[in-house]
C-alpha cells in the first residue's frame, strides 16, 4: 500500500468527485451529510456533524454552526430523518412529479450513486435536488426501492389536522390523560422557560407570561422542549403535556387564530413572478408542500420569503389560510 500526501488542491478535487459538489458549497455541504448518514444507516447527530466537518478539515474548515444549519435543512426537506434521540436515519428514495415537468428527490442517497441508478445528474440547489421528468424514470426510482408520490401524499398533508381551535381541544384532552407532573423537566436544574404571545406586532417567546400555554426552553444538553399546560404558569410549577416540534409551530398558528392576531403574508409581485413573505415557523408538511410550488428566496424582517408564479399565489395563499389561518396583508 502506497500513502501519497495530498494537496488542498487535489483533496477539493477527490471530494468534488465523491460529493459530487464543491465540499465548501451548501450542495456539498449536504451531499456531504447525506453521504456519511446513508453509509451507515443511522448515527447520532451530533456524531455525524463532528464526523464530517472531520472530513472536510484537510480541503475546508467549515463553521460549526453552518454544518448544522445544512443538517436542519435536510432534516426539514426530508432527505434525513431526525428521530427522538437526536439520531439520524437515512431515507428511502421518494420522487414527486411537478407540473414544470421536473421532478424532486428526496433521499440520502448521495447524488453519484443517484445520478448513475436514474441515468441522469439531478440539478441541486442547496439541500434540494430535481431531475427532468419522464414516466420511464418510475421504472429506475423503483428499482432501488423508492417510489413515486403525488406532492400532498410526499407534504403529509393528510395525516396533519388544520391549526384551529379543535387542534387546541385536541392538546387539553392530552393534558387531562397523559399530563406529566410540575418540575419534572427540571431534574437537572432550572429550565428558562418562556411562554409564546401570539399577539401584539411581532409574536414571539417571552419570559414571565404566566398565562401562556404553549411553552419553550432550551435544555442543559442542548436540545429543545415545547410543552402546552392550562395557562397557570410554567411547566415548572404546572402539569404540561410534551410536544413534538410540528405539533408546537402548529399550536402558534392555532393559538394566533384564536386571538385573532391572525399570521400574515405579504405578497410583491415582479413581472410573471411573485415573493410572498411568511413567518418562518410553518410545521413540516405545509412547509414540505410549499417548498414543491414555490423555492426559497432568503430573509426579510425575519420571515422566510417564497418566489413562485404569480399564477399559483392564490392557489398556495388558499391552502394557507384553511389550514393555518394564514391571511395575505390589506385583504
């Protein structure tokens, strides 16, 4: 066995040919991530962040939190699924069929290996990646045990309820069957929790308001709890229920609706094309469907802004406001 030192210069290039992507781009960045989870099968996030930045360190060094940010990226365009634990699973492929003609893949299996089982490249754009679409393509995602999904069935659109009052019914009938005792997240100290306020001209988490229900705090570990109780103060002095991330965007929606600070979208057109600003905590399948009828277009005031047809405004505002109370400003 011969060892040869490598330079910056060729490790880019090696990498480049592995990835399939420039390993210091955000495509590389995620075929990356992608890679070293579908290898393995499953592994600990945080085993897998230091595993790859790692990896990288002889071409790049790659900012902690800008591997984590692609991480989140996939994990929330499904590509990786995050499982209680804070361990990653790799994922099957799925192909969803749009009406431009071009078709979104979700898997992690890295773009090489993808590429060559479809017989063409797909075309990504940081943690998204879309082929060209026709139907012989059904016969190639199969063959590597994936499937092809309508864009509701790929959002799971179906199997989430709309964010309105009977959701909130839904979270105080869990509260009065499965509630866990006050204080019983602060066995290893005081929790910082801080309860949202839907109202006002921004919403957001705010220390003190002891009649807030849905509740939010970082953990001594790092991770994250959101929780609903009655509104008679913390859950570390009140009974509270366990949420799961989706379930707790879903409850700032309802919980907006009910106060009647209904969340907003703020729409400009240019030309055929339009940029519609929304608030950047959409739970994951209105997100997952969205992101199929529109693409990511940055930041503004701190909302997450969407470019897609002018076509199709209505059609996405429509859905938006029957499921989360969504309505557009000035209507």
């Amino acid at each position: 066995m011969t060892l040869s030192l490598l330079t910056t210069t060729a490790a880019i290039d090696q990498l480049q040919r592995r990835l399939g992507a420039t390993p210091e781009t955000p495509e590389g960045l995620c075929a990356a991530l992608r890679a070293e989870v579908h290898a393995r099968g499953h592994a600990p996030r945080a085993v897998t962040l230091d595993r790859v930045r790692r990896l990288l360190r002889p071409a790049c060094d790659i900012d902690e939190e800008r591997l984590a940010a692609s991480c989140d990226a996939l994990e929330r365009e499904g590509d990786l699924i995050l499982a209680p634990g804070g361990v990653l699973w790799a994922t099957p492929p799925r192909a969803v069929p749009l009406l431009n003609g071009s078709a979104r893949l979700f898997t992690s299996l890295p773009t090489p290996a993808l590429a060559t089982a479809l017989g063409r490249a797909p075309v990504a754009q940081g943690a998204a990646r879309r082929v060209e679409w026709d139907t012989r393509l059904e016969g190639a995602i199969t063959a590597i045990g994936g499937r092809v999904v309508s864009p509701e069935t790929w959002a799971g659109l179906h199997r989430a309820p709309p964010a309105d009052g009977a959701f909130l019914s839904h979270l105080d009938e869990r509260l009065v069957w499965e509630s866990c005792p006050p204080g019983s997240l602060e066995r290893d100290g005081p929790l910082d929790w801080r309860g949202w306020a839907p109202e006002g001209v921004r919403p957001g988490w705010r220390r003190g308001l002891s009649d807030a229900r849905l509740w939010w705090a970082k953990t001594s570990f790092g991770g994250h709890r959101r929780v609903w109780t009655a509104g008679g103060g913390s859950p570390a002095t009140a009974p509270f229920v366990d949420l799961s991330s989706d379930d707790a965007d879903r409850a700032r929606f309802a919980l907006s609706r009910l106060t009647s600070a209904t969340a907003t979208a703020v729409v400009e057109h240019v030309g055929d094309s339009a940029l519609v600003e929304l608030p950047k905590w959409l739970p994951r399948p209105e997100y997952r469907w969205l992101s199929l009828q529109a693409e990511a277009a940055g930041e503004r005031a701190g909302n997450a802004c969407w470019r897609l047809p002018s076509a199709a405004v209505d059609h996405v505002l429509q859905l938006l406001a029957n499921r989360l109370g969504v309505l557009e400003r000035g209507r």
